[in-house]
C-alpha cells in the first residue's frame, strides 16, 4: 500500500471527513513521525511498532563491481521493530 492508497482508504471509511482533509492528517503524522527520528528520538506506535534511529560506524566496504576497497562514512539509519500485536496478526494469531 501507498500513501495515495491509504489516504484513499481513511477517506472511505470516514465519509464525514474529506478526502484532503484526511490527506493532511496522514502527512501531519509521517511529518511528525519523521521530524522526532531526525531529532534522535524514538517513536513506539503500541501494536503496531517503534521506529528509532540506528547509527552505522563508519568502516572500509568493497565496490561490488571492480572490487576495490572503499571507505563508506558513518551515517544513522532507520529502524523498526513491529509490536507484539502486529507479529501476532502476520503469523494469523487474531488478538
């Protein structure tokens, strides 16, 4: 699923509401979601998940293609780790 699609989804489900309207909300909260990643903070979502921040050292890789070493800079990842309710749904134990 996309974002178009969820949005689509929200909008269906909730016919009060309008689909730009719902198209705001889902953007608000990717936004927020991201701008606390991006501070180094931990966002936990119960039942479904925590995203966090993960920080990568900086170490020696290998060009795939010619094979010759390359330094690859520290950088800071994303990471998520689903809850229990959602490892619960895809292993088809409906809580």
């Amino acid at each position: 699923m996309i974002r178009s699609e969820l949005i689509i989804k929200l909008a269906e489900e909730n016919p009060h509401l309008y689909q730009r309207d719902v198209e705001r909300i889902v953007n608000a909260i990717f936004e927020e979601i991201i701008e606390a990643m991006a501070n180094g903070d931990r966002v936990e979502l119960r039942g479904f998940g925590a995203f966090s921040v993960k920080k990568r050292d900086a170490r020696i890789g290998r060009n795939p293609r010619t094979g010759e070493s390359v330094a690859v800079e520290e950088k800071h990842v994303p990471f998520f780790k689903a809850g229990k309710l959602l490892r619960d749904r895809l292993n088809g134990h409906d809580s």
